[in-house]
C-alpha cells in the first residue's frame, strides 16, 4: 500500500510539475512582452532609480547576514521599512473608493441610519451578497471616524500588508531555511501589489492577512509542529478571510489534496483532518450568513445572490471582449434580474451556443490567452486602482506612468526564478511542502481562467510568487521531506 501510495504521490508531483512548466512559458512570455513595450516606450528613469535603491537595500541585507548581526534586528528593520514604504504610498496620493470599491463606501451611510435595502431584491450587494462584510466594514469605519474614514482604512490596509511580511518570514523559516526566510520577508516587503494596493479599498488588503495565517497554519500541522487539531484553527482563519474574499474555497480544495496526497497518515485520519478543514471553514459562513438574514440585514445568503455566478462564467466566454466584462453581456443580464432560475437558464444556454459558435481550436486559444494575460501584469492592476479617478496635482507618485517598468520587471524576475525552480527536483522532491504551494495557484488559476477575467483578481494570491521564486536555490539546512 505504501509503495502504491509513494507511486501516486510521484506520479502526481511530477504531472502538476509538467503542466506548470507549460503554463509559466505562457506567463513569461506575456509578461516580458509587457516589460519590453514599457522598455521601448515608457519614461523610465523614476524606475531605474527605485531599481537602484531596491538593490542597495537587498546588498546592505547581504551584507548584514554576512555579518551576522542578529536576526531578529534584521527582521525588525526589514518590517520598519515595510511599514515606511506603505505609509509613504499611501499619504502620497489621495486614492478614493471607486468601482464596486465606491458602490461599497457609499453605501455606509444608508447602513448607518438603518437602511439596509441595498442587500434586498436586486439591488447590487442582494445580487453579490459577498461583498457584504467589507459594506459593514466600511460602514463601521465610518461611524468612527465620519467623513474621515478614508485615510484610517488605507492605514489599515498598511497595518495588514506589514503583518503579511512577519508572516512571510515565519513560513519561510518552516518551508525553508533560515536565510531564504529573511530574503522572503525583503521581498514582501519591496513587492509592488502588497505596496500599491494598501491604496485601494479593495477586500484583497484584509483577506490576504488571513489567508498567510491560515496557510502558516496549516504547514505547522503538516509537519506536526502542533496539534492536528490546529487544523480548525487555520480552516478559522480563512473562512474570515473568506469572508472579506469569497475565493477560500480553492484553498481549502488544495489543502485536503495535499492531506490525501502528501500526508503518511491512515485514511481515517485523513478524513478526519479534512473534515476538520472543511467544517471550521464553513461553519463562520455559515453562522454569519445566517445571523445577518435573521437581522434582516441580507436577504440572501452571503455564498448566493440574486445573480447567480454562472454570469460570471458567462463574461469569461466572451471572445470578442477577451473574457473581461463586457457591456453586452450585462444589459443581457439585467433583462433576467428579478427571476433567478430564468436567468440561470438562459445563461446556460447562451453559454452552450458560444461554445457551438467556434471552432474547438479557437477556444484553446481564447483561454491560453486569457490564462497568460491574467497573472502577467506586475502588479496586478494595483497602480491603475489606486490612482483611477485620481487628478494628477494629487498623485505625488506615479505608480501607474513611471513606476511600471520597476513593477513589471520585479515580477517577470520573480516570474523566472519560478519556472527555474520547477527544474529544480532537489527542491520540491525532498521539501514536498513546496507542492502545496503549486496546488494552490493551479487551482486560482484554473478559477480565474473560467470566470471573468481581470488583473486584480489575481492580487489574492499574489504573494505565492514570492514563495515561489525561492524555489530556485536549492536548501542547504532543509534535508528532510516534510509530511
């Protein structure tokens, strides 16, 4: 049994290997394709320098680890300069809600006075009620702080992208070693979507900050570190980071692929875990999503909207709009509003008569292209949020005009130190952990290829790029597998 199981775990490492090699050329290749047009025809000197300061800041980090001053001072001012850089972002441009970010912020008032009809009929958060917590969020903010919220949330967002760095640096001391976990958190703290989107008042700010915590969780279980029963604790945390980001459920599928595929454990024990992820994960959604209804705050549960999410699927098969929200296809949802299962159906079926419309040849390309171009913007899209809507006398600096070089050539780096480790057997063959890691962004990347497409969506995961590039260098304390 062992050795079908030891078959199966290899077969499968090796499958999602090949697979991702394919689809990180297509990444890559886009991505450098953006990065070479920003070369040609972008003033690029604000780049350049913020390129030179980045790499004096990495060589006095070399330097200090050659030194060996203390880890934790290093680890103290890498966290300092986070916060610095975050804060200097976010008091450097007057960023404001906009969007469905602006739909959300305006909606705080009405709450406040104890209007909540715009969670009922079809009205736009009853048509996605999972935008519902961050309303409530920014409702509260607003009771606090009035007509000065603005600028504690973006502080917010900044508190959360800084406690992401200390997180970084705890998984990589688990993942991998000691150095690679100091470099980790440098690069989370310089990396441009965690810098730019502090800006935006986008849900991805406070999810991620759970997500991290769920997923450093869950790897100190995997290497019982702790308790098994620690695993509620990491399915906790992502369900109220799902609740901010309603995409927790890929992380969940990843982590009881991982138990089933990568853990020496009894099958009873397997499910066991597994339920206890599944379970601690759903019950908050559970709860909350009830507690609301019965408060007569919502109408519909948090996971189901008057819309239904085929409609997103429905974007996503848009050729001529290369799967990115179109007009045609809302006005045609609008017609159905109000009736659910006929939207549903005539959803479906327009679906169905696309997919009859093209030839098999065509569709493979429409989602290649739409696959690439999804994880190939720099920053994802973070920089355009930020300052959209933004007069230029309130932008002191131009993330999205002169800073694109630096975002983008900082991720078509991180982008080629990937796929290289993904040659790099000794790394994922003995640290299995890294697997996970792969898992997860194979399945956001297969959501984000079916549903409607956009650069942003990315921005929940775009920490794992990170991870991921360390996975070039192979490991020198790390010698054991772990699981």
């Amino acid at each position: 049994m062992n050795s079908m199981n030891e078959k199966f775990q290899k077969g499968f490492t090796i499958f999602v290997n090949v697979v991702l090699k394919y689809l990180f050329v297509l990444i890559i290749a886009i991505a450098g394709e953006k990065l070479i047009g920003v070369i040609k025809y972008r003033d690029n000197s604000f780049s350049i320098m913020m390129l030179i300061v980045t790499v004096i800041l990495g060589l006095l980090l070399v330097y200090a680890i050659k030194k060996q001053i203390n880890k934790k001072i290093i680890l103290i001012a890498i966290i300092i300069l986070g916060l610095v850089i975050r804060f200097i972002w976010i008091f450097s441009i007057n960023s404001r809600p906009v969007s469905d970010f602006g739909l959300m912020y305006e909606a705080g008032p009405k709450i406040l006075d104890g209007d909540f009809s715009k969670f009922k009929g079809i009205n736009y958060f009853s048509r996605f009620p999972h935008l519902t917590i961050m309303v409530l969020y920014f409702a509260g903010m607003q009771k606090i702080f009035g007509l000065g919220a603005l600028i504690p949330i973006k502080i917010v967002n900044a508190i959360c992208s800084t406690i992401d760095i200390f997180i970084m640096y705890k998984m990589g001391r688990e993942v991998f070693d000691e150095k690679k976990a100091i470099f980790l958190s440098f690069l989370t703290a310089v990396y441009p979507p965690l810098i730019v989107y502090t800006a935006v008042f986008c849900t991805e700010n406070i999810a991620i900050t759970f997500f991290l915590g769920s997923l450093y969780i869950f790897i100190l279980c995997v290497k019982n570190k702790v308790d098994k029963k620690w695993f509620i604790v990491s399915a906790i945390l992502l369900s109220i980071g799902n609740l901010f980001r309603m995409v927790g459920i890929v992380m969940v599928i990843a982590y009881i692929i991982y138990i089933v595929v990568y853990i020496k454990d009894k099958i009873s024990i397997k499910l066991r875990n597994s339920a206890y992820i599944v379970l601690a994960f759903l019950l908050p959604l559970i709860i909350v999503s009830t507690s609301l209804k019965a408060m007569n705050v919502t109408e519909n549960n948090l996971w189901s909207g008057a819309e239904p999410g085929i409609t997103s699927i429905l974007k996503g098969t848009n050729v001529q709009s290369k799967g990115a929200w179109n007009r045609g296809d809302a006005l045609f949802v609008d017609v159905y509003l109000g009736n659910k299962k006929a939207l549903q159906q005539a959803t479906k079926e327009r679906i169905e008569k696309r997919f009859a419309t093209y030839p098999l040849s065509k569709w493979v390309q429409h989602y290649v292209d739409k696959f690439a171009s999804q994880w190939s913007v720099g920053d994802f899209s973070g920089s355009f949020w930020a300052q959209l809507k933004v007069p230029a006398q309130e932008v002191k600096i131009d993330m999205n005009k002169d800073g694109e070089l630096y975002t983008q050539g900082f991720f078509v780096i991180l982008l080629i130190c990937t796929i290289l480790g993904l040659f790099n057997k000794k790394q994922y063959i003995k640290n299995k952990i890294i697997n996970l890691f792969y898992i997860i962004f194979c399945g956001y990347g297969l959501l984000f290829t079916i549903i409607e497409s956009q650069a942003r969506y990315g921005f929940i995961i775009s920490w794992l790029f990170i991870l991921l590039s360390m996975t070039v260098v192979i490991d020198k304390e790390k010698k054991e597998s772990i699981g």
